[in-house]
C-alpha cells in the first residue's frame, strides 16, 4: 500500500477495566471502520522498564503499570495522524484519556519494545484494492 505507515496504540488500564468489560472492542472497530487494519494485538501487564523506555512521566508510568493495556499495531494510510485524533486529542487538563498512542511517524518506532517482528501479522484485506487503487 502507498505511504501506508504503522502506528502503536494502546488501551490503559483505564480503558480495558471500563464497565467490567472494557473498551478495547469499540476502539478497534472505530479503527477497521475507519479502513485500517489491525498486525498486532497483545493483552499484557507492562513492566515499568518498558513503561520508562516509552515516557520520562512517573505518573504515566505508574498509571499504564498499574493494570493490564492492551497493545496493538495498526497499519494504514497516515494512521499516524488518523490515530492521534480520531479518539480525541491527549489534553492533561480534561479527564484522563484511555488511549495511549504514537505522536508520530518516527516515535511510531516504539512498536520494537512492545512486539518482536513475528508477531505483527501483514496482510492484505479483500477490500484493499477497491479503497486503495
């Protein structure tokens, strides 16, 4: 796919205990509503290294490892940027966000901490072309 990129999204502990149930189904079906498609996806306690490799934040580090998140890579055309506001824009002034997600291409680079690269599935949908081409 032309210009596709890889962005890492990941649902906070916030996120994934919401309603007993969790978010994480709603957030990845406004992402493939979206035409994306999800290569990566990992249920996982994240340790406070990997945490303290991603963000100098304490808070942040002691908010994602204080529960479950789940992981996952998606890829797409300008996912990057489609990422970063399609759930809302990170702003420390209004309520905690659930999402946790690159700010752009080259920290994009972060998927290496949390996936190896056997884990990430690339495919190709059957509606690729009919979106793409």
């Amino acid at each position: 796919m032309a210009n596709s990129e890889h962005t890492f999204i990941a649902v906070k502990p916030d996120g994934v205990q919401a309603g007993g149930g969790g978010l994480e189904g709603e957030i990845i079906k406004c992402f493939e509503q979206k035409g994306f498609r999800l290569v990566g996806l990992k249920f996982m306690q994240a340790s406070e290294d990997l945490l303290k490799e991603i963000t100098l934040l304490y808070g942040l580090v002691k908010y994602m490892h204080s529960g479950p998140v789940v992981a996952m890579v998606w890829k797409g055309l300008n996912i990057v940027k489609t990422g970063r506001v399609m759930p809302g824009e990170t702003n420390p002034g209004d309520s905690k966000n659930i999402i946790y997600r690159s700010n752009s291409v080259e920290s994009a680079e972060e998927i290496s901490l949390w996936f190896q690269p056997e884990e990430l599935v690339d495919y190709k949908s059957c509606a690729q072309n009919w979106i793409y081409e």
